[in-house]
C-alpha cells in the first residue's frame, strides 16, 4: 500500500508542478504578445513587490541605477522567503490582506512579478 501512495503523491507533485508551468507560459506568452498594454507598468510592480516584503522598520527604500547597458533595482526590503517565490511563480498569494503589522499587501498573485519579464527572459 505505502508502494501504491508514493506513486500517487508523485503524479499529483508532477501534476502541480506542470500545471504551474503551463500557467506561467501561457501568462508570460500573452504579456508578450500585448507588450503596449504592459510596457510602463514594470517599474511600478517592481516596486509593488518591494511594498509588499517591508524591512523590520516597516518601510522600504528604493534605488534605481541605470548604466549604458544595465538597469538596477534595489531595495531595503526583507528578502523573499521561499514561500513568496513559490507563490509569485504558482500564482498563490503568499501574504494575508492585514497581518499583525497591519500593514497592507499590494500584490495579490504574482501576475505584475510575471510581467516584469518584460524586461527580459533571463
């Protein structure tokens, strides 16, 4: 029996983890196909997500360098856990509306973080 539970935790994992790919490729493919609609907006869900992971100071900083051939972005903010990465790339939002900060979440399911390959592939 544990042999035949095994194999079906694997199909479900391969499953989601197909599932998600096919949603990020069909996403990233109709960003790409309508990149007026989404060519300004990159800058500003950079810094959405920015917003959303504040340092234990409640706020963030941001700077932006810009080089002949280079764009650079940062900021202050607390690094993503793996749980935003998960639920920016599975469209799953990682953060509640109000938590005990009070502070509130901009993003919701990662679609801005997903047009921001925009910018580029890699």
């Amino acid at each position: 029996m544990t042999g035949y539970l095994e194999t079906v935790q694997k199909s479900k994992n391969y499953n989601n983890y197909k599932l998600t790919a096919d949603k990020v490729i069909q996403i990233l493919s109709d960003v790409r196909n309508e990149r007026t609609k989404s060519r300004r907006r990159w800058i500003w869900e950079l810094m959405q997500n920015a917003k959303d992971v504040p340092n234990i100071y409640g706020g963030v900083t941001i700077e932006i360098t810009l080089r002949e051939n280079e764009f650079i972005f940062s900021h202050n903010g607390n690094p993503f856990r793996v749980e935003n990465i998960t639920g920016l790339i599975q469209q799953v939002s990682s953060g509640k509306p109000s938590d005990s900060t009070n502070k509130r979440i901009t993003g919701k399911f990662g679609t801005g973080f997903i047009s921001t390959h925009l910018l580029s592939d890699t």
